[in-house]
C-alpha cells in the first residue's frame, strides 16, 4: 500500500469545497464588481444621460 489510512467522506467533502471554490472564484472574476466600480459605472451612466438629454430637440 502506498499510504496511511484515507477517510473517503473527508476526502469528498474537500474534493466538493474545492469545486465550489473554483465555480465561485471563476464566477467572480465573471461577474464581480467592486462598490467603487459599480459607483463609477453609475455615474458615468448618469453623466451619458444627462448630455444625451442636454441635445435632445425640443420638435421630437
């Protein structure tokens, strides 16, 4: 035998917690924002509103 004694209902569990740490981790880097960067993103989106509004014609 090449080891010592391997609780197999461990060695699952850790198996399972590694895949949801690699689903998670990917998932993050997919769609994970920062507050700032959401912040950011809103204003920049206020901002485009805003002059898109500024030019509009009034006879529309």
């Amino acid at each position: 035998m090449a080891g010592g004694v391997v609780n197999l209902r461990a060695a699952r569990k850790a198996r399972e917690r590694a895949e949801k740490r690699a689903k998670g981790d990917e998932n993050a880097a997919k769609f994970g924002r920062t507050k700032a960067q959401k912040a950011h993103e809103a204003a920049e989106n206020t901002r485009a509103r805003a002059t898109l509004d500024a030019h509009r014609r009034e006879d529309e």
